[in-house]
C-alpha cells in the first residue's frame, strides 16, 4: 500500500475515535438505564436484587464505564419489566445527541 494524503489515516486516529465512540455509546446505554430504573422509583441496590447483579455494576452502568454483556442486557431489561428492545429503543438518538 502507498501513501496517499487523501487515504492515510494514522492507526492511532482510528483507534481513539473508536474509543471514543465507544464512550459515547456506553454512557447513553447508562442514562437510559438510569431513567428506566428513575421511572419505576427503584433504588440500584433494588435493581441489582432483581437482576441478581451487585450495585457497584449497576453504577458502572449508569456511569457509562462497564460495557454490559448480552445477557446482562437482557437480565437487566427483565429486572426492569421491560424488553431488550424497549432498552435499547432510543439509544441511537441519545448517542447523536451534542455534549
């Protein structure tokens, strides 16, 4: 592969967008967790009891700094009475929303 202005692209620029986005991603997954936890006036203590996941998680989720499972999504929509997708209905407007 040749260098070229119009294509280089340094590893390490993709690599921070990535991580970026990624932060971006977890921390609108964690407000949207937090609201739904908000809605039904539970505490996080109440929340990891039903979902069987201790409260220092579920903070680290609301926080946006754990990167949740698959099936910890779907033990955390089921301990919110709510479905997968009812979870994730909105997350692609809360990522695009400004700062």
């Amino acid at each position: 592969m040749t260098y070229s202005p119009w294509t280089y692209r340094p590893l390490r620029t993709i690599i921070d967008f990535m991580e970026k986005s990624k932060a971006v991603i977890l921390r609108a997954l964690g407000l949207m967790i937090r609201e739904q936890r908000a809605a039904l006036g539970i505490s996080q203590e109440e929340l990891g009891l039903r979902c069987h996941l201790d409260r220092t998680y579920i903070s680290g989720l609301e926080r946006g700094v754990r990167n949740p499972s698959l099936t910890a999504l779907v033990t955390l929509a089921k301990g919110l009475n709510i479905t997968v997708s009812q979870l994730l209905e909105n997350l692609e407007i809360e990522i695009e929303k400004p700062e």
